[in-house]
C-alpha cells in the first residue's frame, strides 16, 4: 500500500508552503522587488501546493480504504489511484 501521510507531515508540509508564500509577499512588497527570485519561489510554492493537494487526497482515499485487507478486491484499483494522483 501506498505510504500515507501524517498529520505532522501534513502540518509541516503546510508551513513550509506559508513559508515559501510569505517570502514571496515580502519580496514584492520590498522597495526593489527581486521579480526574477519572487517568480521562482512561487513556482516552487505552485509544485509544493501540487504535492500537499495529491497528499490530502492519498490519506483521505487511505483512510477511507483502509480497512481493505492487502490482495481484496479493490486495494489494485486504490493503489493504481494513488499512484495516478501522485504522478
């Protein structure tokens, strides 16, 4: 089965991504915005949004599936899921 994430990993990964929108916030708001920096962070905070998003939607589909013994009817298909939201 797929590995899911924990709540901590969660959280962490959220403020990484706050993080990472809040120097974008910070450089525009400078005097001499830095566009050039601003614009790569924020496409790091786009990829970083992406992966958070296909997180959230592993561990719900995990949680809810759970209790699918590994090899039942089913646990193929969830797994072909998780795989296609991860990628």
């Amino acid at each position: 089965m797929t590995h899911s994430p924990s709540q901590k990993e969660l959280l962490a990964h959220l403020a990484r991504l706050e993080g990472q929108l809040r120097a974008v916030r910070v450089a525009l708001e400078s005097h001499d915005p830095d566009c050039q920096k601003a614009s790569t962070t924020l496409a790091a905070a786009s990829r970083s949004f992406a992966s958070l998003r296909a997180s959230f939607v592993t561990c719900m589909l995990t949680s809810k599936f759970l209790h699918i013994p590994k090899g039942a009817k089913g646990t193929s298909e969830l797994e072909s899921v998780l795989r296609v939201i991860k990628s």
